[in-house]
C-alpha cells in the first residue's frame, strides 16, 4: 500500500512539472531521508545524474513541502546567510 501511495504522489509530481525528470525525482524521494540532518553535495546525492537534474528534483520537492533545503554555512558572522555555500546544503524532511 505504501508503494501505491508513494508511486501516485511520484505521477503526481510529473504531471504537474514539465521539467521533472521521474528517475531523479524517484531516487531523491527514496534517499534523501538517511541524510536528514548531514551535509550533503549535490554529486553526492545522485552522483549518476547531473547537477543540473537534481537541483531540480530538488527544487521540485521543496515546492511540494516534502523536504526543505537548508544551505550550509560557516557561521562566522551575521546575518548567517552571508558564508553560506550554494554547493553544500541540509536537508529536512
């Protein structure tokens, strides 16, 4: 039943977004939970694909409110913003 769920919110996601690549989005829903909380690159994520593919699963989900990127950051001053990398990011599910 789970699987079911998980597949008709996956068709979902596609038909609303042109741009969605399904195995992408399928892999991204099936990993990102074991790095909840980890910093992650976006090669790490799904080195098989390219970047440009998974910032786009990703940006997908975020919109869905199925996990938010966190960008990562050094902390070294305020606001916090200003060391954060665009390459390395948390995600929260």
């Amino acid at each position: 039943m789970q699987e079911e769920i998980f597949q008709a919110y996956l068709q979902s996601l596609i038909k609303d977004n042109r741009r969605a690549d399904i195995d992408s989005l399928d892999h991204i829903m099936r990993t990102t939970h074991s790095f909840v909380g980890s910093q992650i690159k976006y090669t790490g994520l799904d080195p098989d694909r390219r970047i440009e593919k998974t910032k786009t699963s990703l940006r997908i989900l975020e919109k869905a409110l199925i996990l938010q990127i966190i960008k990562s950051s050094n902390a070294n001053s305020l606001p916090l913003s200003s060391g954060s990398s665009t390459k390395k990011f948390v995600t929260s599910q």
